[in-house]
C-alpha cells in the first residue's frame, strides 16, 4: 500500500512539473540550487528493477561537488526518461549484436564490459555543464534521429507515446540549455 501511495505523490510531483513547464515561458519556476547526483540517484532508484530485469548495468561518474540551478523535478524527469530510453532500448541487444554496434562517443573501455550499459557523467564547463548520457544499444536510425524531439514521435510503436523526448527537451531548454543526441 506505502508503494502504491508513493507512486501517487510521485506522479503527482511529476504532473505538477510539467504544468510549470508548460505554463512558464521563462522556465524558472521552482528553481533552487540542486547537487546533480542527488537528483540522478534517486531517478535511478526508481528505475532500478527495470534496468535489473532488463540485464542493464548503470554506471555514473558524477562529482558530488556538482551543484546546478534548477527544479529538481523536472530534471527528475528528465533523467526518467533518458535512462528508460536507454533501458527499453537495450532489451533486445544480445551478446552478439554488443560486439558489432557501435560506440559512437563511448569511452572505448565499455566494449569490454556488460554489454548492456548506461553511462551518466558530467563535467563542467565554462559556462555551462555537460551531461552525458551514454548507451550501448543498437542506436536510433538516421531517417528517426531528425525526428525524436517532436511530439507523438515514437520508435517505439505502439509501447510509446513519443512524449518523452519531447518534454525531455522542453525541460532542458527551460532551464536555459540544450539537448543533442549523437
């Protein structure tokens, strides 16, 4: 019943970050200071027995010093989704089909890991920090890549209801910055 009733509060949490999102031009609402891996960890516990049931191993390199201005539950959506994605993504690779994907902007290590592996780190910048989400799946063809951040686009079929990426880039742009996916 606890579980039931914190996934409530939860969703609850999330339409309400949504509803800022959509509703404030400037994004800014419910900005406060926020340490990244606080806000990533607690997604990844949330997202933990379907990265285990998937075979997903989650690797983070995150500074615990790293602090950003931002609300901490839309960037919890944020996270959601990149690693669901992720997660989803990777159901179908095996061992085999591991060895012949490619590694577009992956640390070369990984080929000889857990094929099935998602990789968050950050690095500040001048300006700005750098998040890095990272996956060995089998990648997204070229004709779809033009296409994943406009709504009701899924590659997913009828699983998805191409929302994810969409709010995912909302999100981020309220927050002053951008996505790109490689």
């Amino acid at each position: 019943l606890q579980l039931l009733i914190d996934q409530t509060i939860q969703m609850g949490n999330k339409i309400e970050a949504v509803r800022q999102v959509s509703s404030s031009a400037s994004g800014s609402t419910g900005l406060e200071d926020i340490c990244l891996k606080d806000v990533v960890s607690k997604v990844i516990a949330g997202e933990k027995t379907a990265m285990e049931l998937a075979g997903v191993t989650l690797e983070m390199d995150l500074p615990n010093s790293l602090c950003i201005r931002g609300n901490s539950k839309q960037l919890e959506i944020v996270f959601a989704n990149l690693i669901r994605n992720a997660t989803e993504a990777m159901e179908i690779v095996s061992s085999s089909e591991f060895l012949v994907s490619s590694f577009h902007g992956l640390d070369p290590k990984l080929k000889t890991r857990n094929p099935k592996l998602i990789s968050i780190s950050a690095e500040e910048r001048e300006t700005m920090v750098e998040i890095r989400v990272a996956d060995t799946g089998l990648g997204i063809p070229a004709e779809k890549l033009k296409k994943i951040f406009q709504p009701h686009f899924s590659t997913k079929g009828a699983k998805g209801m191409g929302m994810g990426l969409y709010l995912t880039q909302q999100i981020i742009q309220a927050h002053g910055g951008t996505i790109d996916v490689k």
